[in-house]
C-alpha cells in the first residue's frame, strides 16, 4: 500500500513538472521579443513595418514579437520592396539594395517644316505661325485650335483613316504606296523680285503684280497743251 502511494505521487510530481515546462515554452513563443535592423541602398528609405511607419534606414526596431511580419520599404524614384520577415530571438538584420524606377525613352516626332509643306501643297501661300496656317498674302488668318503642327494629329484631323508617313513627310491612307517627295523650290521674295526686275515698282497684294506708282502730272495756269506754255 505505502509502496503504491508512493508511486502515485510521484507520478503527480512528474505530471506538474511536465505542466511547468510546456507553460514555459508557450510564455516564451508568445511573449518574446526581437530585434529587426534595416539598411538599404541608397539610405534614407521610409520603413513600414505591419503597415506601420517606423522611420528611414537605416533603422534598429526593438520590441518586436516573434514570428512573421511584413516589412515594406519605399523610396522616392525607386521600386518599393516588401516582404513576410521571420524575426527571430536573435537580431534580423536585412541590407536591400532598391531598383530604381526606369523611365521609357520617348521616341522622337519628326519636324514638319511648315514653311515647305505651305510652298509646296499650297502655291503662292505663305506659312502664318500664328494660327499654323497656309495664307496668301492678302488672306485674313482665320481662327485655329491648334497652335502647333503636329505631324500625326495634323493627318488624323484633316485627312480621316490616314496616317502619318515621316520618310517622304505624307498623310497616307493603309496600303496606299508612299509619293515621292518633290524637291523644295526656292522661296521667291515678292518685294525683291520687283525692285530687281523692274526699277522703281512695288508689289501689289490686290492684284498679286509688280505696279508703279501713279504718274503725277503737273500743269500751270496758262497751259493749255502738255508741255506747251501759252504766248
């Protein structure tokens, strides 16, 4: 009988002690803390961590309970990085080395000479930067929406279905072959042309002509004959 209490209570002995050490396992998984330490390339990064803002690399956080968190990292121009870190009893320590953002090179419009396209598709106009419009010379510019020629927006509005075609400077339907481009004429200056060719005459917009002036004729009181004197 005693030998049986005996072995009873040592039974019991060892059932608390088994209790005292599960206990002690469980208080430290759930109530220990650990360390997280932050760098990152280039510094100066915001770090969050479980959504939280904790301050820029690089950074120490304390008091961090054991298990998985998520770790976030953004900075200005580059990739933000994010990810479920393990912190441990130990110190974490994590170095991340940021992408920056690339930026697409755009490619470049070609340039419409404006001046050239007026000369060639409309003869005897000149180009009006104002309102981007081919005038004549005594046309009154009409009003515009668009202060600037854009190759491909220019074909799109005036020339629906159409596309812009750089290499010969086109507005060209789908499947329709490319035209030579002709080649630039000289631009002739109107004002110049006349004093050259004809001495003492000005250009007349009216009538598009190199005119002189009218002839004033000068007559006294006793004449009666050009160029004759009364006796």
């Amino acid at each position: 009988m005693m030998r049986l209490e005996r072995m009873q209570r040592e039974v019991i002995v060892l059932i608390l002690m088994c209790c005292v050490l599960i206990s002690g396992c469980i208080f430290n998984q759930n109530g220990g803390k650990g360390t997280l330490e932050v760098n990152s390339s280039p510094n100066g990064a915001a770090v969050f961590l479980d959504n939280g803002f904790r301050g820029n690399t690089p950074i120490t956080i304390d008091d961090i309970t054991l298990g998985s968190h998520l770790v976030e990292l953004c900075y200005l121009g580059y990739e933000n990085w994010s990810a479920n870190v393990s912190i441990t009893s130990d110190t974490t320590k994590l170095f991340i080395p940021l992408i920056p953002i690339s930026t697409p090179t755009p490619t470049p419009t070609p340039v419409l000479d404006k001046y050239l396209y007026c000369i060639e598709n409309v003869p005897g106009s000149h180009y009006y930067p104002q309102t981007n419009q081919c005038l004549y010379p005594d046309q009154t510019p009409r009003p515009t929406k668009t202060p600037i020629i854009d190759n491909y927006v220019y074909c799109t509005e005036n020339f629906p279905g159409s596309h812009y075609y750089p290499q010969t400077n086109q507005c060209l339907y789908s499947g329709e072959t490319p035209r030579p481009t002709p080649t630039p004429k000289p631009t002739l200056d109107i004002y110049k042309y006349c004093a050259e060719n004809f001495p003492g005459s000005q250009y007349n917009f009216s009538t598009k002509q190199c005119e002189y002036p009218p002839t004033v004729v000068v007559t006294t009181q006793h004449s009666n004959i050009l160029g004759g004197v009364n006796k």
